[in-house]
C-alpha cells in the first residue's frame, strides 16, 4: 500500500498482514474450507437491503482508531439481540482486535443468533481482507458477505478477492470514498458498493461524499452509505442521494438504549 491512504491505515493493514501469517501458521486454509463447507448456505445481503424504505445494517463495533473505547468489553451477542429486536436489516461485526477489539468469535457468535431469529438476518464481517484465506475464514465463521475496502486492495487484488467471495456463495460489500476508487469497483464489477463518508487518509467525516458518488452509480446496484450517521435527519439525506442502506456502529453503539436509537433512524 502506498502512503496515499494514510498512515493510520497503513498500519491497519500492516498489522493485519502479520495478524493473517500467524493465523495461517497455525489452522490450515483445508481446515477452514471444511468448517465452511458445513455452514449452511449464506443468506443474501443485497436481498435485506433492498425495500420501499431505507435498511439499516447496524454493527457490532467496540472501539475504533479515530474514537477509541465506544463499549470496551461489551457482550456481542447482546448487542446483535438488540439490533435484531429493533428491526436491522443485517449486522456488521468487527473482527480485528488490535483497532477495533473485535474478534472471529464474536463473529461466530453474532451469526449464530441472526441465522436462527425468526426473520433470519444477514451477517457481514467488517475487517480489513487482504487475502482469500480470511474470505474462508469469514465463511467459516458464518458470515454471509465480507467488506472489501478499494483503498486496501486496490485495482488488482479486487478482482481476485471478489472471486474468492463468490465462490464461497457470499456477496461483498465493495467500499469506496472518492471517484477513483468507484471507478474501480464498477470496473471488477461490484454489486454492493458501500461509499465510505469518512475519509481513510484523515478520518474527517463529510456526508456529502455519498450525494457526490452516488449519483455515478448504476441503478441496479445496491448502495449503501456508511460513517457520521447520527439522526433520522442524517438517513433521510443519505436515501434521498440514493443510498438503499446506511450502515451504523458508533452511534448506536454509545447509545444508552440500542433498541430505541436504531428504531429512531428507522423512523
């Protein structure tokens, strides 16, 4: 990765990188295809996020780079039975631990619970992929669709990740945040494109990136807007530039009551 995108993120993805060699040193790629060969079929994210009203993927996020402890310590599985009571149309689950103290159990966890509610609700893994090993990983843990950020894998790892996602039977969320990087999601040929309202070079948030992008998007594909949504008012701006779906951790995550915080955006 070049320095472009930010000295913060550099060091995500640097640590993620060596985070990923021990895990492969220590569980088999054969391992992991056989734990995901038994889960049972994922369920489709573009699906859940489609509707004649605005779809929240409410996500399961303890702390972060830019706002540090949100909820240290918090139980995942409590906060997916609230986002799941409260009418989110999938969950996001953080899985690095060393920015986000996350984890792949929690992942696990999370899945578990949406996949055997009555409505049965989409889970996606929110981590930092560089490698198809953690596309298997995710599946293997339960997930139904990975994020996949341009601004990591750039034009020529993209294709190969997205591969490696649909051979698994998942969907990607392909994250972007300016035109270069919508350029090349559209062009590996992303069906769910997530337009990133926090710019990964200085974590500054400015809604008006998705007014800016998502009018260059094709409309058949499913766009979801993510970063600085903190009201109603913020999700009918976002619908009314096109997005199908906000995505939404740190203000519901610090929110006193879960439940009411994700009904009032659904409002």
């Amino acid at each position: 990765m070049g320095t472009e995108t930010g000295t913060i993120l550099d060091r995500i993805a640097e640590r993620t990188a060596a985070d990923l060699a021990e895990r492969r040193a220590t569980r088999p790629l054969a391992d992991l295809e056989a734990m995901a060969r038994a889960m049972p079929a994922p369920l489709p994210l573009d699906a859940a996020l489609r509707g004649t009203t605005t779809r929240v993927i409410a996500e399961v996020k303890r702390a972060s780079p830019s706002k540090g402890a949100l909820a240290a310590g918090v139980d995942a599985r409590a906060v997916a039975r609230d986002y799941l009571a409260a009418g989110a149309a999938a969950i996001s689950v953080l899985t690095d631990a060393p920015f986000f103290q996350g984890s792949l159990e929690d992942l696990a966890l999370v899945a578990e619970l949406a996949h055997a509610d009555p409505t049965p609700r989409p889970v996606l893994r929110k981590d930092f992929l560089l490698d198809p090993y953690q596309v298997v990983e995710a599946r293997a843990y339960g997930a139904d669709a990975v994020l996949l950020i341009v601004a990591v894998l750039g034009g020529a790892s993209l294709p190969e990740m997205l591969d490696a996602v649909h051979a698994q039977g998942m969907q990607a969320l392909v994250e972007v945040h300016d035109e270069a990087e919508l350029d090349v999601a559209l062009a590996a040929g992303a069906r769910i494109i997530g337009i990133n309202n926090r710019d990964l070079r200085n974590f500054t948030v400015d809604l008006g990136t998705t007014e800016r992008l998502a009018p260059r998007i094709p409309r058949d594909r499913v766009i979801v807007a993510e970063s600085g949504i903190h009201g109603p008012g913020d999700v009918r701006r976002l619908a009314a530039a096109g997005a199908h779906a906000v995505l939404v951790g740190e203000s519901l995550m610090v929110a006193a009551d879960r439940q009411a915080a994700l009904r009032g955006l659904l409002a």
